[in-house]
C-alpha cells in the first residue's frame, strides 16, 4: 500500500497553495491530522450547507479550537433551507458543489479523504490525479487515504487518541446533512444511508471532472 506520508510530502513538495477539504467524519480528521504534521497552517475548508447535524457542527467547532485549525467555512452565496425536499440534486449542486468549487480556485492542490472502499464510484481513484473545475482550470486533486480500509482509519485514530463524531456511537457510517442521512439500511454498504438510496455522490466528485491520463 502507497505510504499516506510520502503521497502528502510529494504533493506538499511541488504545491502552490494546498488546501484541504473536510465534512469531519473519520477519514477527514484522520487526513487533517496526517497534513496538519507536515503542514501546520493548511486551510481546512468546510461546506456549512445550512443542513448539518447539530453534532457535526460542536464536533468542528471543538476540534477546530483544540488542533488551532485554520479553518475556512463556505456557504452559498443564496442558500435555500429545505431545497432537498423538492430535489437533492439541487440542494447539492447549490448547497456543496458550487461553492466549493468556486472556493478551490485559488489552489493548486486540493487534499480529499476519498477511499476507494467507500463506493464504485470511487473504485479507481488514485491517490493523485488531475481536477478540472467548472471554469476549465486544473488543480490536482490528493487522495493519500485512497488505499486504506475503514478498519485503517479506526486503528490510526485509536492509535493517535483521535476523538471521532459522535454520530457515530448512533449507527451512522457515512455523515452527510441530516436530512439526508440514516445509519445503512444495508451493513454492507456503509453509504445506503445517503440520500435514501437515490444516488451514491453529491455531484463534487464524480468522474466526469477527472481529467483521464494519457496511456503509457
């Protein structure tokens, strides 16, 4: 397995302007602490979408004091309670997908904790790859968790006294708005709780954005 270390020291090496994104489940703080070592002050930037768990929001907030987080909140520019109701497509794209990646422009590498496990849509992820956003600019986006299982990332948190969201004591596996989100129906798939099983991502990191390698 690719060392997360050396995936983050090699894009930290050769980044203009990194930056981090972070919605605080475990993979993200997990991710935060393992740049924050190398980079103390990267900006960790948080998508308030006007519809996160009240516990999601006291477990930024004291974790941002606690590691003295450089910490960068987005929101819609016009943000619209209970869009879900009639699409969440839409309160996606208007709540996360648009603001962030209007909020990405000024970087050159954005760092995700994106694993591979999580779901098909993210089977061939690599650790790094190149991003196109909406404007046609390309950053490079960094997955240095890609490889790691989620069993990876509760032995890493234990390991360095890592707090998790307590979402999690409830049944949750993957956090996302609340109204959006359940502990799995199926145990199987640790992202059926999402948006009741209508889709498997939010529009931010679907693969029409990767810009595809050239074959060797």
């Amino acid at each position: 397995m690719i060392d997360a270390r050396d995936v983050i020291r090699t894009a930290l090496a050769a980044a203009r302007a990194p930056c981090l994104t972070s919605s605080f489940q475990a993979e993200c703080v997990v991710l935060t602490h393992l740049v924050r070592g190398e980079r103390p002050d990267v900006p960790v930037l948080f998508l308030d979408t006007c519809h996160h768990f009240a516990e999601t929001l006291a477990y930024r907030n004291e974790l941002a004091r606690a590691w003295g987080l450089n910490l960068i909140t987005l929101r819609a520019g016009e943000p619209r309670v209970g869009l879900w109701t009639a699409s969440t497509e839409a309160c996606c794209a208007r709540h996360k997908v648009e603001p962030l990646f209007t909020a990405l422009e000024p970087y050159g590498v954005w760092f995700t904790a994106l694993r591979r496990e999580q779901s098909p849509t993210r089977a061939a992820l690599q650790e790094v790859e190149p991003f196109r956003l909406p404007s046609g600019r390309t950053i490079q986006r960094v997955s240095p968790l890609a490889a790691w299982t989620s069993r990876d990332v509760r032995a890493y948190a234990r390991r360095h006294d890592i707090p998790l969201l307590p979402l999690y004591e409830r049944g949750f596996t993957s956090i996302g708005c609340e109204p959006c989100t359940s502990p799995p129906p199926d145990p199987a798939n640790p992202r059926s709780g999402r948006w009741g099983g209508q889709k498997l991502e939010c529009g931010i990191h679907i693969q029409a954005h990767v810009i595809a390698r050239p074959k060797a």
